[in-house]
C-alpha cells in the first residue's frame, strides 16, 4: 500500500472543471445493453483526478478511452452494490483525510456522488459489500482495523458503529488490515490482515449487520509471507490468498459451519530463476468459469495463471504474461471470463488481454491507454 501524506481532496469537486485523460471522449448517452463498464480506482495526482470508466464490448474487446466518471481523492479501491446502481470508493489518506464514499452509477456510466463516511480507522484500502447490500466491510491498512458501516436502500451511507482494531503482537508484527470478503452463504467475512501473518474470521449476522469473532478468531499463515488478498471459489469448498511478502498463492479448503481455513497448498507466483528481490504480489481474481486462477507480480511486472482442479482445489501453473508495464497492482476479469484489463501503477497505463477460453492464458490485444495511477478495477455488465 502507498503511503500518501497529502490530505484527500474534496469529494464534490466539479467534474465540469476536471479534464479527462488524452483520448476521445464518449458520448453522454445511456450505455448499450450487453456493454460492460469498466470502473477504475487511481491514486489522484497530475495525471488523475478520481474514478475512471471504459466501455467495452465482451463480444469484439473494442474498449473505449477511459473517461473521469467522478471526481475523487485517492479512490484506490472501488466496489459495485449487488444492485447494480451505487458504486462506494474507499478515499485513501491520512488519519483525517480519508472516506467512504457513496456514488450513483448514471445511465450513461457516469458517477454522482451520494454522501461520505469516515472510514473508522486509518488508511481504507479495501472495501466488501455483503450479498443483502445492506452492509459494507472496510479494511484499513494504517492502523490494522477493520469497520463496517451500514447502506440504505437508496445508497447513503451511516456512520461507522462497529470497529475491530487487530493487536501488535511485536515491533515486527503490526497490523495491517489489507482485505476483507464475505464467503459464499454471507454467514462469515474473512480478513486478510498483511502485517501478522494472520486471516482473521468473523461471523455475520446479515439481519442486523452485526460482526463478532469466530472460533477459532483466525487462521495463522506461514510466517512472513505477508497474506493480502483473498478469493472464495463460488461453492465455497475453497479459498484462495495471494501472500504479498513471500510471492506465493496459497490454497485453503473452507469449513462453511465453523469459518475456518486448512491450507493445502501453496505455490510461487513468480517463475523459477526470478529472486522477488524488491517484488510483491497485489490482486488474486478467479475466472467466473472457476477453471482459472490470476494474480499480478510487482516487480516481476506479470500475471501469473494458474488452473484450478475444480475436484480437489488444488492448482497448476499455466505461465506468466509480462503486464506490458511497472507495478501491475490492480486487474480484473469481465464477467463473460473473455477478456482481462490491468493497470501498471508506476507507468500509468492501461492494458487489455484476451483470455484464452481452454487454457486461461492471456494474450495481449494491443489496446493500451494512459491513466495515472490505476489499481483497481471493477465490471458492470448493462442489462
């Protein structure tokens, strides 16, 4: 995560006096059915002024320049409501500049923003929403909490009543909140916290929205390794985390009665004669096909996929794809599983891979944009 000392801008800045990025602009008419957008969370700087957008079509890979949808500091992770119709950003900065933030998504993909939040701790840098939408899940990094706060029917945001703060165990072992996801069946929420080599569990009351330890209250990872980010398979059987420090991927199986994780494997993410010297890994996304697994290296500057044995769990290397830049952060698979964007943080660009059907491989498209800072990415599929 990036340490950024400049206090988060203000939410309401006019779009109207925020120029977009170079490229040709998008009509403002509503978006085609069958249209995917393509939402992307930046660090705010010269070259960024908040949450992007792109329209691509699943069928051709035609993707258009990204366009500002709303204006925002710092909106280094970005999530869509299972209703389709808010998008909430977790505004990254200091201890009294960061915030929740709530958006209308428009007809013509374009953000208007609802209200903010404070994030109940310090450095929000992952944001889950839980599948009634009525309650969302904030990771903080700084100070190794993790908040939640309630969602209205018509996206506005209550203030934080519910905060966890995750111990020091040592002058080595801080915490770090990285992310949080609800499993599958929303009885549990499981939270990488990248600091203490532990993933914490908590248990989900999905009527009143309440959160409360598990028993066990975590499952410890190997040391160092450093676990980031996680991902359910769709049944729930497994789970999968992406270990930051370490460079691995490793497997769970998952007991949906009592929300704990039994490790049964784990693998490198990097290629075999790569040191990971001054490298980290960052984002794990499963295929909506559940056949294959992707997870980017910084450093190594690659995707690596993996396929996944849908029996046992367990996984088996494909390769690793150069993300055509520096420090591919953040990426995400579009709903039809055909085509894969990344964004490489330090060469502020965009990239868009088509995925292949059988194997999971990537091949690049050619189509590249510039957008600063982007490190995150979310689809919504227009019906």
């Amino acid at each position: 995560m990036r340490s950024l000392p400049r206090t988060l801008r203000t939410l309401l800045l006019s779009a109207t006096l925020l120029s977009a990025i170079a490229g040709p602009a998008f009509a403002a008419e509503a978006v085609k059915p069958g249209t995917v957008l393509v939402y992307i969370g930046t660090y705010t700087g010269k070259k960024s002024q908040g949450i992007y957008v792109s329209r691509l079509n699943p069928a051709t890979g035609e993707m258009s320049a990204p366009e500002l949808a709303g204006a925002m500091g710092n909106p280094s992770w970005v999530t869509i409501h299972p209703n389709h119709k808010y998008l909430f950003a977790a505004g990254e900065g200091g201890p009294k500049g960061s915030a929740i933030a709530g958006f209308t998504i428009g007809a013509d993909g374009k953000l208007t923003p609802i209200n903010s939040q404070a994030p109940n701790g310090n450095g929000p840098c992952h944001l889950a929403i839980d599948e009634t939408g009525k309650t969302i899940v904030v990771s903080n990094y700084g100070d190794g909490s993790i908040s939640s706060l309630a969602i209205s029917a018509d996206g506005q945001l209550a203030p934080s009543t519910w905060v966890d703060k995750h111990p020091t165990l040592s002058p080595k072992q801080k915490p770090h909140g990285h992310a949080t996801e609800f499993a599958p069946g929303n009885q549990f929420a499981l939270s990488c916290d990248a600091g203490l080599d532990r993933i914490y569990t908590y248990r989900f009351n999905a009527t009143t929205g309440e959160l409360s330890a598990a028993e066990p209250a975590f499952t410890p990872t190997t040391a160092d390794t450093h676990p980031r980010h996680l991902v359910f398979s769709a049944d729930g059987k497994f789970c999968y985390n992406i270990d930051e420090h370490s460079l691995t991927v490793t497997a769970f199986t998952f007991d949906a009665r009592r929300g704990t994780l039994q490790q049964i494997q784990s693998l490198p993410s990097i290629p075999a004669g790569f040191d990971g010297k001054g490298g980290s890994t960052a984002e794990i996304i499963l295929h909506p096909s559940g056949k294959f697994l992707y997870g980017s290296n910084r450093g190594h500057d690659s995707i690596v996929t993996y396929a996944v044995d849908a029996a046992s769990g367990k996984l088996t290397l494909v390769g690793h794809t150069s993300s055509q830049g520096k420090t591919p952060r953040g990426f995400g698979v579009d709903p039809t599983g055909r085509w894969l964007v990344v964004g490489n943080q330090s060469s502020d660009s965009v990239f868009l891979f088509k995925i292949d059907q059988a194997t999971g491989a990537l091949s690049p498209t050619g189509t590249h944009f510039e957008v600063g800072a982007p490190v995150c990415f979310k689809f919504l599929e227009v019906k």
